[in-house]
C-alpha cells in the first residue's frame, strides 16, 4: 500500500555529483526511518545512509564526508545527494522506508524499484 519512486540515477564522470529522490505515496498514515541502499553486481546490498523520523543520520564508511540523505516530511519525499562520485560508487540505488498505513496496527518495510547510478570515464 506504499509506493516509492526513485528518480534521479544516471551516468557521471568520476569526481561528478548526483541527487537521487525518493517519493512516497498510498495511504501512509507515518513514515519512520528512510534509508537508501545499493547493490553492485556480484555484491551484498548494503545500507548507504538512513535518516530516522527524530535523531541523527548515519552513513556507510565508504560516503562518509560525500553524501548526504535528507528528507522533506511535506512531501513524504528522502534525497541522497552524492559528491566526489567514485567509480566503486556504481550501483542500482534503492529507497527503503518503514511506514505504518492507514489502519495498520505495525509498521512493515517498503522497497522502490532501483535507480542505476553509473560513475566511469
């Protein structure tokens, strides 16, 4: 019943930047924690960078001091902006959100489609 879109991917040369967005919509009474994750081929999924509802953001080693997640409460939307872009960096990018709908007794765990960022010369 929650819907995420991912937009924002493309191709960037190394040391490039790119903002990657994450829309959520359906009939979302909270969204906790917004999280987004990659995953490069032939490698685990792995947690990039995640804002809670109330507290600090935390980020994976590898982006610590380039990228920054954000989010927009109004507009039930998370962004991901990425500095000083790697070529390691290439991956399909996916917005996570836990969000609790309308109705709902407990939260449960959403997934957008993926946005391939891609970082080469």
């Amino acid at each position: 019943q929650v819907h995420l879109v991912e937009s924002g991917g493309g191709l960037v040369q190394p040391g490039g930047s790119l903002r990657l967005s994450c829309a959520a919509s359906g009939s979302i009474f909270s969204l906790n924690t917004m999280d987004w994750y990659r995953q490069a081929p032939g490698k685990q999924r792995e947690l990039v960078a995640t804002i809670p509802g109330v507290g600090s953001t935390n980020y994976a080693n590898s982006v610590k001091g380039r990228f920054t997640i954000s989010r927009d409460n109004a507009r039930n939307t998370v962004y991901l902006q990425m500095n000083s872009l790697k070529p390691e960096d290439t991956a399909v990018y996916y917005c996570h959100v836990r969000a609790t709908v309308f109705g709902g007794r407990i939260p449960s765990d959403y997934w957008g489609q993926g946005t391939q960022v891609t970082v080469s010369s």
